[in-house]
C-alpha cells in the first residue's frame, strides 16, 4: 500500500501494455477579487437608490420642512402698527395641539368610520379575488379591468359622478327611494357617511383586488386538486387553503386603507359643498389642517397638526403590522 500517490489503475476495457493517461490536473481553488463584494453591494444598492432619492423628496423633506415651521409662530407688533413677525416658540404649538379637542375629534370621527368602511371593502375585495380565481383566464381579464376603472378616476371626478347620484333632484336613489315610498336624503347627516363611505368602497375594491388576487395566483394549483381528490368543495378549498395564503395581501391591503382613510380629504371636501352644516372644516385632519393654512394663514400651527398627524398615522400602521403579523404566526 502506497500512501500520497494517485492510482494509475488503467481504465476499464483497455488491454494490458496501454500507455495509462495521466490523470487531469488538480483545480485550483478560485478566489474572489479583493473589493468584488463591495461592487455587488454598490450594485444592489444602486437599484433603491431611486426609491430613496423619491421617498426623500417626497416624504422625509416635507415632514422636516413641516418640523421646522412648527417651531415658530407669527406674533403682532406689540404697537399695533408694525404688523406680524415670525418668532420661535419652541413647542409651544405641539403644546396646544396637544389640548385642541375639535382636532382629536376629527381622528376619532375618522377613525371609528374606518372601523366599518375598512373591513367591509376589504371583505368585498376578497370575495371579488376568489371569484376571479374561479373563473377562466379571459373572464378574469375582464372582470379584473372593469373594476380597476373606479380606481382610474381621479377622486375628485369620481365624488362629483357620486354626488350626482345621490341628489335629491336628479339622482336615481331618491327617486328609487320614492317608488317604495321612503325619503332617501344621502345628503342628510344621518346617511352622510353611508354616502362617503360607499364612495371609498366603490374606489377601492379594484385596487385591493388586484393585489388580492396576485397574491392569490402564486398559491400553488397542486394543493386544490389535491382537496377536491379528498372530497372538499370550493367554499372549504377558499377558507381552509386561499384565505389562509393571502393573509399577508390583506395586512397590507389593511395598512394601506388605514393611512388612506386617516388622510382622507377629497371626498369629504366636495360633499361640503352640499351639506356644510354637516361636514364642517374640521370634519377631518386633513381638512382642519387644510382651512388652518390657506384659509385663516396660520401655517405654523397647521406644520404642528400635520407631524402629530404623521406620528399618529405611523404608530396606528405599526401597532395594526404588528398584531396582524403576530396573529398569522
């Protein structure tokens, strides 16, 4: 027995006396150039670079820019004759933000809306996406652009189409209302948020669909037929293997219509129009802030209003992340 030499046993079917090839020369190990895993992070980090540079823009410059304003107010001459000055006073308007009840009012009129508008849109949207899934490639295609289209309409177009169904005069519904002798009034205050809320559903369920039913699409086919070979229908198939798969789409979906709805402005804005006994100017957060600043020209209590409306809109998105996620595990 020879130890630190390679075999030079012949190969299989050749003759004794072959000349025996020598065997293939060991490979050298390759070794990765010195800085390549830093040019592979530069890479990777060059792709979010413009989803940073956006969100800077867009974001995180105005909620400085905000921050700054709140620290100061405009204050008259003591004189009575100079006008105003700009003068720094720290935090003192978080300090009455802080203590303004119509303010907090307004997030909790939103907030309790949303307890009903969300879960109801969300629930219509997932049915939407289960029956999408059940119906052929070409039906899916056209059912899924028709109720895309209420998301293509800008806001505001979408609430004056509204609020023309909903006119006492010319609208369908109060006459439909007539014909089985009840007084529909969508403008009144106690239907005024069905009308709005009805609003936010109807552009919504085609957005929160659409990602719905892309989540739903990755579920693997096999786990379905697999059910049906063991006698399950389709109403057991969706609440034991679809709904279950999509539960990360509905947190998002979830998330997204809480910050949505905390700044909910366009809608409420128009319907002021028709009933401004009912949607005052603090109706909302965004709509307070809105009639502070380019109404009565206080922009520095406003910039305060809007970062404590950034912070209540984080932490309420971080706390709903949070126990969703922990009840999917």
């Amino acid at each position: 027995m020879t130890f630190g030499t390679q075999s030079t046993r012949a190969p299989a079917g050749s003759r004794p006396g072959d000349a025996v090839p020598p065997p293939p020369p060991a490979r050298r190990p390759t070794r990765s150039r010195p800085g390549g895993n830093r040019i592979t992070g530069l890479k990777g980090m060059a792709f979010t670079a413009p989803f940073f540079a956006g969100f800077t823009l867009v974001f995180l410059a105005p909620f400085v820019y905000a921050l700054y304003q709140s620290l100061f107010a405009e204050q008259l001459a003591t004189d009575g004759l100079g006008g105003s000055r700009t003068v720094f006073v720290g935090l003192d308007n978080f300090t009455r933000a802080l203590s303004d009840g119509d303010y907090w009012f307004s997030i909790l009129r939103v907030f309790v809306f949303a307890l009903v508008q969300i879960p109801l849109m969300l629930g219509l949207s997932l049915l939407a996406a289960l029956l999408l899934d059940l119906a052929g490639a070409r039906s899916a295609r056209l059912f899924r652009l028709g109720l895309l289209i209420p998301y293509m309409i800008p806001a505001i177009v979408a609430t004056l189409v509204w609020l023309y169904l909903y006119s006492p005069r010319l609208g369908p519904i109060t006459q439909a209302g007539e014909w089985f002798g009840a007084d529909v009034n969508m403008f009144s205050g106690s239907l005024l948020w069905i009308s709005i809320g009805n609003l936010l559903t109807w552009v919504g369920i085609g957005y929160n669909m659409l990602i719905i039913y892309g989540s739903l699409r990755s579920v693997p086919r096999e786990l379905f037929e697999a059910a049906r070979l063991d006698g399950a229908g389709e109403l057991r198939i969706a609440w034991s293997i679809k709904i279950p798969y999509v539960r990360s789409a509905l947190v998002l979906t979830g998330m997204l219509a809480i910050i949505h709805m905390l700044q909910i402005f366009a809608e409420p804005l128009v319907f002021r129009v028709t009933s401004p006994e009912t949607v005052t100017a603090d109706f909302t957060p965004i709509m307070m802030i809105y009639n502070l600043a380019f109404t009565q020209g206080n922009y520095h209590y406003a910039a305060a209003l809007s970062v404590l409306l950034a912070l209540v809109v984080g932490t309420v998105s971080a706390l709903f992340y949070r126990f969703s996620a922990r009840e999917s595990l």
